[in-house]
C-alpha cells in the first residue's frame, strides 16, 4: 500500500489505535454518524467503516472495515487551505481558510460534493462543529491566519440545505480557536485567554453564559458531562453540569 511505504504508517497507526481505544470505552458517546470523536481541530474523522484524512488541500479516504489491514481507497482535490474536518449525519465539513466544504458520504468509499456546498468567508483559521441543521464555525484572523479585513468571530450557519448553506448569526469573540457542541451547549476556546460557554438553544441569539479565564484551551470535545481540553501545556479532563460548573478531573502535562 503506497500511503504506508511513503512513511506514514505510524501515524495512520495512531489514528487506528485512536478508533480502538474510543470503541472499547463504555462511557464515551461516539458522533451521531459512526464510530469514533475527534475535536473540531482534527484533520482525520472515522465515520463508520472508513477513515477520512485531509491535508492542506486533498480529502483522502480509506477502508478500515478489517482493523488489521486499512486500505486506502482514494483522493479527491478539494482545495487550498484546507484545515479541519468534522463528520456528522452522513456529511463530510471541512474547515478552510476561505470557507466550509460539504462533502456527503451517500457513497462511503467516494465523499462527493457539488460547486453549490460551499459556505465562503474571509481568509481565516476555520474550525467547524455541527449539530442538528446548524454549523458552528469560529474565525481567528491572528497570527499565522492574520487578515486585515476580518475580525474574530463566531458563526452560526444554516446547513439544512448543503447546497444552500447561509449565515444565521455572528458573535465577535477574542481570539477564537476550536470548538465543541453539546446539544444546546457549546464551549468555545480562546488559547490563553479562557474557554467560553455558549447557549445556542436559538442559533440565531447565541448567548454566551460563562467564561473561565483561568483554562488555557485550545481544542475541546464535550462527552456525556466530560470535557476533553488541550491547551498549550497538555491535555485536562474536567466534569461540567447543567449550570456549566467545571470541576477538574486530570492533567496530562506534554511538553513543548
């Protein structure tokens, strides 16, 4: 298999043990649309029997029904600037630096998309969550995705046509990084200046109801009453309630 000769068999291996381990967890909630979380920074999603990577600018897709021996299937040209990628409800999202693709996953083995699937934005890091027909998407124009004609911002965006994806509403928040959704519930990081909480029972009057200034936080995935966080200096666990009360659990510290 040339994706494994071409070096990268340890990584495609950690992606595996990644979908092993969350298969073997009683606790842990899988997506709506198959087997295996990441958070809304990831560049790799398991949906079912598959596997989807993203690079910079290519959708690659492998069959992973028989664990000891994932095939790669194929690759599609999807763009430049291509970040993150989100499964939900038998949609591919994928967050770039200029907007959202949507790709269906009606054919597993070939993600397809049309012209029209495409939700534009300014030049900006785009991390995307999805829940019901609404995308959640957070723009950060710092640093290395630096534009002078957008501001930091949390999105809200209509996808219960795919290929009429359209902007519910707009929040500008500081320097917004990934995301994560549970149900009406949705945490925001903002690196070192704190991870906010978010009603969004109306996606039209996204409400922010918390903001713990003291977690550093990068990335977040909400699991049944469990946040997982990484932040600059590691991975932390916390437990959080129906008030948003965030108590925590573990701190894995990683280095550099």
């Amino acid at each position: 298999m040339n994706f494994l000769k071409n070096g990268h068999y340890c990584f495609l291996l950690a992606l595996i043990c990644f979908y092993l381990i969350g298969c073997e967890a009683d606790s842990v909630s899988f997506s709506p649309s198959g087997s295996g979380i990441a958070g809304s920074t990831a560049r790799f999603a398991i949906d079912g029997d598959h596997l989807y990577v993203v690079d910079r600018s290519n959708l690659k897709t492998f069959d992973i029904s028989t664990e000891s021996d994932p095939n790669f299937v194929n690759e599609s040209l999807v763009g430049e600037g291509i970040e993150t990628i989100f499964p939900y409800a038998g949609n591919l999202y994928l967050g770039a630096r200029n907007g959202m693709y949507i790709y269906s996953l009606q054919d597993p083995s070939n993600p397809t998309t049309t012209s029209s699937a495409f939700f534009s934005h300014f030049t900006a890091c785009d991390p995307v969550v999805v829940e019901n027909s609404t995308a959640y998407v957070t723009l950060r124009a710092s640093g290395s995705c630096s534009s002078a004609i957008i501001e930091n911002s949390l999105i809200s965006v209509d996808v219960s046509d795919p290929n009429n994806a359209t902007e519910i509403a707009t929040k500008f928040v500081p320097s917004p990084y990934g995301l994560g959704i549970d149900g009406e519930t949705l945490f925001v990081c903002h690196g070192v200046q704190g991870l906010s909480v978010w009603d969004v029972s109306d996606p039209s009057n996204m409400t922010q109801v918390k903001m713990f200034d003291d977690i550093s936080s990068i990335d977040v995935i909400p699991l049944n009453g469990l946040l997982l966080i990484t932040g600059e200096d590691g991975i932390y666990q916390y437990n959080y309630d129906k008030k948003q009360e965030l108590n925590l659990l573990s701190h894995i510290p990683v280095a550099g």
